[in-house]
C-alpha cells in the first residue's frame, strides 16, 4: 500500500510548505502534467563541487537539500559532500548529504518518502548507517526553507561534526532554559 497526496494536501497536512506545494503546481502545469502528481526528483546544482560554493544561484533557486548543503559548506568547507555512496559496506546507500568524518544528513518529506515501502527503506537504512557509527540527522523542506530553523539545524550538525557533543544532561537543561 502507498499514500500518495497532491501538493495542496500535503501542504495541508504540513509536510511541504504552502509555498512548495504553490510552485509543484505550477511545474505540473507548466508541464502539462494533471493529477495528483508527484514533485521533480531532487538534482545536484550544476557546478557544485565538493569545497567550491557555486556563486550564481540563489537561496530561492536551490532545492531544499541543496540550501542546507550550501549552509554547511559556509561553515565546513571541505569536509561535505552531497550524494555520498559507499558508506555502508555491501550496500549500495545514498547519503544526501556527508560530512567527514561520520555524519551523515539525510532530507525527508513528502518528495522524498512518497510510500510507506520508501519510508521503511529510509529507516532500514538510517538503523544500518548508526549501526556502521555514523550519526543521522534528518531534515524536512519546512526547516530548511526557514532560516531560524535552517540556522538551528546548521549549529547543530556543525556541533557534532565537530565532535562536540552534549550529555544528555545538558541537553535536558537547554530544553528547560527554551
């Protein structure tokens, strides 16, 4: 069994933001497409490098992953890579996003996880990769599209690429000074 929404009720139910669902619709009809539908696949930015920041694109013409990937490289030049394979031995897994030495950011959403067979896989992968010592973060369209979101999300992966990480103490004081 697989659930399929269109743009409009996935922005409804809160899993892309009014604003993606407005512009899959447009790219629907822009390409003849009616229905349900479902979004572009996500591409790499032509010219993105590992280490190289492309100069000519802006946040708005950049997909979610894509933004996100930009933001880390500001902070972990040469240390990034998008669609990183070989990370798990004997599996052909994709990390959307690298860090070395062991994180790993992987994007969710309804672009991404548009079946509940693709959301299970994504989990069997995400318990594979923690299991090889790789630390997972998971980031959805919403929370990169934001930028106070974006920018927690970027200090927290930065953190813990940088092998700061916080005891589950001062995570439980952090939570009760917010």
């Amino acid at each position: 069994m697989s659930l399929r929404f269109s743009p409009k009720e996935a922005a409804e139910r809160g899993f892309i933001s009014k604003s993606d669902a407005d512009a899959m619709l447009r790219q629907m009809a822009a390409s003849g497409r009616k229905g349900r539908g479902s979004a572009a696949p996500c591409a790499k930015a032509p010219g993105t490098i590992q280490g190289k920041k492309p100069r000519t694109y802006s946040p708005d013409s950049l997909t979610p992953q894509q933004q996100l990937y930009e933001a880390l490289l500001e902070r972990l030049p040469g240390r990034i890579e998008q669609e990183k394979t070989g990370l798990v031995p004997g599996r052909q897994f994709r990390a959307d996003i690298f860090i070395e030495p062991n994180v790993i950011v992987e994007m969710d959403g309804f672009q991404y996880h548009s079946s509940l067979g693709a959301f299970k896989n994504d989990r069997e992968r995400q318990n594979l990769m923690v299991a090889c010592g790789y630390l997972v973060f998971r980031a959805y369209t919403g929370q990169v599209k934001d930028d106070e979101q974006r920018a927690v999300l970027v200090d927290l992966i930065v953190t813990a690429a940088n092998g700061c990480r916080p005891t589950p103490e001062q995570c439980r004081q952090r939570k009760s000074e917010a």
